[in-house]
C-alpha cells in the first residue's frame, strides 16, 4: 500500500445546545483539520447546526453525524444543501441507502463515512468498497473504554483488513495523543476527539498534544 496522508484531527461537537457548540467550534476551530456536528447536536437543534457550523467556518471540512439508516437521498441532500462536506451513514443500512446516498454525495462533490456499529463482517466491507465507497469510521466501544480496555489486537486486526481494503479510516472512542503509535500501519485519514478537546479547559493544549503526536509518527 501506498505511503497515506498525514492522519488530521477531527472535534466532534456533541453539545445538545446549538450556542455551546458554535462557542466550542469558535475556540477550536484553528487546532482543528475537520469539524463534525455529532448526532447529538443534529437531533437536538436539526440541521441548523450544519448551516450555522457552515457560516462560522467557511473553508473547514464539515462532517454531519447523521448516522442514516434510511432515506439516504433524501437526508444526504438535506446534509449537502445546507453546507456539509461528508455524513456517515449506518453499517447496518442496506446497500440501496447507501447508493442513492453516495449519488447525492457525488453531486455535491462530497462524500459518505460508514459508521461501523455493531456486527459488521470483512464481506460487507467489500461490498461498501464496490460500490464506491471509501471512508469508514472505527469505534473502540464506550463500555471497553468505561473498562479502562485499551484497543485490542481484534481492533487492530480489523482496521488494518479495513486499511488494506482501500478504506481510509476516523478512528474515535476517547482516544489519547499516547495511544496514536499503535496506528501506525493503518491508513487513518483522521483521529476523532470530542470530550476531551470540547469539554476541556486545555483543549486548545490536548489539540497541540494530538499534533505534535501525529508528526512525530506519521511526519517525513
């Protein structure tokens, strides 16, 4: 495979509040390669919150969470008018949510994350690889992570079959600058952080630890 791009760092904006949120992207915005507005601030205050992020922030990568299931045209469109660069969908919609999604993508020349949940297997990776498909998102699941488990060899492993795929790969899941080395065979595109930059009065420092740990690793 090919030497990937240098992984960029993603601030998930997970508030329920739509001015906690503009404030946190305000403050960050700069540390920041890629914004998301997590699913829980799209449910909360609707697709407002990709409007506004999109007027705060004209030139960043904007990422809305909507985790769709179904009505992949009709929620892609509403994602892409109102100013989004990539919305994830389910692993677990059908193929069809995820083409009529990835056409709607292609118009607006943006793109669609699987968002890998649950049961997922390596035959429908290549499924989602053929029909075009390219981002995938990877999760260490919140109770391992309550655990104190770190990532497992099963993750790695299936990253890595991912990676070789063809998928480009966020990885989220109360990740730590300390953690990156682990990744570094796997073609990341981006590592994800909500709680720790957002909630945090040393964001602005935890953005710079996240920098200088994906330099040190991924840096020529």
């Amino acid at each position: 495979m090919s030497h990937s791009p240098v992984p960029r760092l993603q601030l998930a904006l997970d508030h329920t509040r739509l001015d906690a949120a503009l404030e946190t992207a305000q403050r960050l915005h700069h540390q920041v390669d890629i914004v998301e507005a997590g699913t829980l601030l799209c449910l909360s205050t609707g697709i407002d919150a990709v409007r506004q992020l999109r007027q705060l922030l004209p030139g960043k990568t904007l990422v809305a969470d909507f985790k769709v299931a179904d009505a992949g045209a009709t929620l892609a469109k509403l994602a892409f008018e109102a100013g989004a660069n990539w919305i994830t969908v389910i692993c677990s919609a059908p193929l069809a949510t995820f083409a009529s999604a990835l056409e709607v993508a292609r118009q607006h020349q943006g793109d669609i994350q699987i968002e890998l949940f649950g049961h997922w297997t390596l035959e429908d990776a290549r499924r989602w690889r053929e029909l075009g498909l390219k981002q995938a998102i990877y999760h260490r699941g919140r109770d391992a992570q309550a655990s104190g488990q770190q990532w497992s060899p099963q993750d790695l492993d299936a990253m890595k079959a991912l990676s070789d795929l063809g998928f480009a790969l966020s990885v989220t899941g109360g990740i730590t600058p300390d953690e990156l080395p682990q990744f570094r065979d796997i073609d990341v595109k981006a590592f994800i952080v909500g709680r720790a930059l957002s909630e945090s009065a040393d964001g602005l420092a935890t953005a710079a630890d996240f920098h200088q740990a994906i330099a040190n690793i991924w840096g020529h």
